[in-house]
C-alpha cells in the first residue's frame, strides 16, 4: 500500500480510535499527574531493562527510525529496544486496551492531535521532569507546537518534528508556462493558473473533495484570521464568515476551470506524481516518494492566499506509557530513549520530516533538503487545540461539510452551518463524557 493511502487511512483510523476512547472516557478519570520513575536525572544507570517501542512509521520513514533505534542501543547497552511498527490506524485502534492489559508498550510515537484523548483515557503520562531535566521550553520549539502538547496543564509529549502542507510544482511545467518563481499569495497563484493553462495544460490545479483537502480548509481559515473550533473544546466555528471565504474560494478552482469537477480519493496525488497536474498542496511527508519517482518538482510553503500565512500542521511526539509508569527502571529507560532521540532529531529531516527543535534546525541539517523552504516558514504553522475526541469529530462533520462544497452537492454556507451544527453538539457530548 503506498504512503498516500497509509496516512489516509491513518486518518480514518485516528477517527475510529477516537470513537473507542469517547465510550469508554467514562471509566477512565480525569488524568494524573504523579511522575513517572521518579525525577528524572539525566541517565539510566540500572539493570538490563528492555523497552517496548511502538510506532507507525511504516513507509519510507520507517528504515530511518529504525537506524536511530539502532544508534541509541548501540551507545546504550543496559537498555533494548523492541520495535513493533503497523500502521498508524491499527496503533490508535490498539494502543488504549493493550496499555490497559499491560500489553502496551513503554515508550511511543504518536501524532499531536492523538495526545489529549489518549491523556483523558490514562494511556499516558506526564513527562514534565524530562522536559525540565533537558531544560526544553518554547524557546527551542514554536510557540504553537509546543503548547500543543500541553494537557489540563501536564505535558504529555515531546516533540520529534512538525510536518505540515506543502505546495509542491512542476518545474517543467512552469519552465513551459514561463513561471520562473513559486507563487506566494492569491494574486500570484492565480496568475500562475493562468499561465499554465495558457501554456496547455488544462487543469493544473486539481481540487480534492476528500484528503487533504479538509487539511487545504484548516489552513485557509487560519489564513482568513478565523479558528476552526474554540480552544476550550465546546463549539465548532469553521462556519464563520472566515470559513465560508474559504471552502468558496476552494470551489472556485472548479468554477473556473482549474480542476476537474469531481476528484477522486488520492487522484490529485497521482495525477501530479504521474506529470498530469502542475501543482498540488499535500504533505511534506510526500517529498521522498515524489523524488523517488523521478519526477522534476519542486517544494515551497502554501500560498497566504487570505491575509495572514498559516498552515496546517501536525508533529509526531514521543510519549511515555502508562504501563512504563509502574516500574521505575523502565520508566527512566523510556525517558533517556526519548532524550536521545530528541537531541539527535537531526537524523530524522532524512525522512523528509523537519526537526521541531530550533537548535537541530540551526545544525544546518536541513541544508539543500527538499524541505528546508518549508521549515524557513515554521512560524506560520498552525496545529488544532489539545480537544479530547475532536479528531473523530472532524471526520464526522468538517470533512463533510468540504467535500460537499467542493463537490458542489449544497451552497458553501449551508454544507459549512449545518455541520458546525452538528460537531458543536458532538464537542459538548464529549466535554461531559471526559468530565471536562
């Protein structure tokens, strides 16, 4: 299966995972915010202890985490490591009951949308000691995607990278249209469109009605000065007027001839891969398949085509498991991996992620890299509030809503109001389910 359809179905399955833990959020307390191991010092000076290790990363990321868990255990030789990879759905789907039937595993990797609803259910701990013992803060990070980790004022994860949208071109094409700068705003995207499609080819833009493209309507109303949901968790606002500007201005690529009237799952992807298409937004995560496909393209930011520059972002963290927390060896072993792994984020921009410390950034890993523009713009990245459950209602409603006004099925302000709607009263379902 390709990574395309991997992290789609990621998605899905985060959603589905997300579903589970809001059944069972009522046995499941408010979460605690004892320390884990003790304070943490630094180092692990105990017995051999062996560390379950689960993650996602079974794409063309995944031989690159392997070798830095290969690195860690070679300079560690009291800790192993035992990786269990799957994809990223079945690890939301599983990680919740296996923790809870200490068949989890100690330390993992986890998307930062996933870190509230797993805190909410006690599948994992606070790891404040290690952020204080590295002495990380938001001065080696973005405001935003550190913050982000923080839950009913515990942090539950540190940070390994962002990955955020990206606009990806065709640099035969836009040689052919004369274009001889990446477009950077809503004037010169347009002209862009303009002069491809004068040079022949005739959708050069195809819009998604499915992923990514509730990812395209995130990142345009930031970009419109609008938020999605409120931060508090109680009330979806992707209906504002900053809303509805944006899923208009994305059916209008189809009203004007840009892209097709009905794109199917992943075929914007495809298309663009295979040469059919000039331009496409999707993840940085795609960098390594695209150039492994041989064809001539390259990255820059998402256009600011509202007022202000914003995209939508996502990180993997690391986490510490509530199963680690019971024995003190393995709960400082977990915390030593995560350090390292940390510190040493650098070998991971090779998976075409970009590394969310400043000072790995600063290392000039990302030099020449197909993402370095990309990381240039970290300030601008922008990542959903730490709201138990919301990503299963996002599937449930956002994703609707974008689908039918890109589709055209219902007027852009009656598919975004009546969904709204509908996730409100989904979001205050789920403040009284997690007892917020």
């Amino acid at each position: 299966m390709g990574k395309r359809l991997r992290f789609t179905r990621f998605m899905q399955g985060a959603a589905i995972a997300a579903v589970g833990a809001l059944a069972l959020a009522g046995c499941s307390g408010q979460p605690g915010g004892e320390t884990a191991g003790g304070d943490f010092t630094g180092e692990y000076d105990g017995p051999e202890v062996t560390l379950q290790y689960w993650n996602g990363f079974t794409g063309g990321d995944g031989p690159f985490m392997e070798q830095m868990v290969d690195e860690f255990m070679a300079e560690h030789e009291n800790i192993k490591i035992e990786s269990t990879t799957q994809e990223w759905s079945d690890f939301y789907q599983k990680l919740p009951a296996a923790v809870t039937a200490g068949e989890g595993p100690d330390v993992g990797v986890m998307h930062l949308d996933q870190l509230a609803t797993m805190a909410a259910r006690n599948v994992i701990v606070p790891v404040d000691d290690l952020a204080d013992e590295l002495e990380l803060s938001a001065d080696d990070f973005t405001e935003e995607v550190w913050d982000a980790g923080v839950y009913h004022d515990a942090r539950y994860g540190i940070p390994l990278d962002v990955h955020s949208l990206a606009m990806y071109y065709n640099t035969d094409h836009f040689a052919a249209a004369g274009i001889t700068e990446p477009p950077t705003d809503a004037a010169s995207f347009a002209d862009a469109l303009a002069k491809l499609k004068a040079a022949g080819f005739e959708n050069p833009f195809w819009m998604p009605a499915l992923w990514p493209a509730h990812l395209m309507d995130l990142s345009l109303i930031w970009q419109n000065g609008g938020e999605p949901y409120s931060e508090d968790g109680a009330e979806a606002t992707f209906d504002s007027p900053e809303g509805v500007e944006a899923l208009t201005w994305m059916r209008s690529m189809v009203d004007e001839g840009y892209s097709p009237a009905d794109v199917a799952a992943d075929s914007q992807y495809v298309a663009f891969k295979n040469g059919e298409t000039s331009i496409t937004w999707d993840g940085i995560w795609q960098i390594n398949d695209l150039t492994e496909s041989g064809i001539p393209f390259a990255a820059a930011p998402v256009p600011t085509i509202g007022s202000d520059s914003a995209v939508w972002a996502n990180s993997h963290n690391f986490f510490l498991a509530r199963q680690a927390a019971a024995d003190a060896n393995k709960a400082n072993a977990a915390k030593v991996f995560i350090a390292w792994m940390s510190e040493n984020s650098g070998e991971w921009a090779k998976a075409g992620m970009i590394p969310a410390r400043e000072s790995v950034r600063d290392s000039g890993v990302l030099d020449g890299t197909v993402q370095q523009p990309i990381a240039e713009q970290i300030g601008s990245m922008r990542f959903l509030p730490a709201v138990p459950g919301l990503g299963a209602v996002q599937a449930e409603t956002l994703e609707v809503a974008v689908a039918d006004g890109v589709l055209g099925k219902a007027p852009t302000e009656e598919a975004l109001t009546r969904e709204a709607d509908r996730a409100t009263q989904l979001m205050e379902e789920n403040l009284e389910k997690f007892g917020e």
